[in-house]
C-alpha cells in the first residue's frame, strides 16, 4: 500500500502554473502524464486512514485537468482533453 502524497510531487510536474515553458507546445504529454497519474491513483489501494488524502488527490487531479484545459483554451487549442 502506497501514500496518497507520492504523486503530489508528479502533479507539480504538469501544473501549468509552475511550469515555465511553452504550454501548448507539451500540452498533450501534459495530459498524458496526468491520466498516467490518474490512473494509478485509481488502481492504488489505501489503509482506511489515508482515505481522505487519496479523495482530496483526485480532486487535485481532477482540477489540474481542468487547469490544463483552460491553458488549451487560453492558448487557442480546440482539442478537448477530457
């Protein structure tokens, strides 16, 4: 059984807010990453106590999805991500 937080250090890694290059240009691998992550995180079993980590994870995710979306809008992107 894994900690929720281990993938909080992965979500930074595609939060367009911390990242410093050209969103559009990496923005698929971005949401490639993500639903790798997500993925996981689903596939992960928890001890009752970190539950509520493992829910507030994927509202993370399910936000950074969303933030990336609007980054695809922002920059002109039609693709839809979800």
């Amino acid at each position: 059984m894994a900690s929720p937080f281990k993938w909080y250090k992965k979500l930074a890694e595609v939060d367009p807010e911390l990242l410093q290059d050209d969103m559009a240009a990496h923005l698929d691998e971005y949401i490639t990453q993500l639903n790798r992550i997500e993925v996981q995180v689903s596939q992960t079993s928890v001890p009752l106590s970190f539950s509520n980590e493992l829910y507030h994870l994927r509202l993370h995710i399910e936000m950074l999805r969303n933030k990336l979306v609007q980054a695809a809008s922002d920059s002109g992107s039609s693709d839809d991500f979800q």
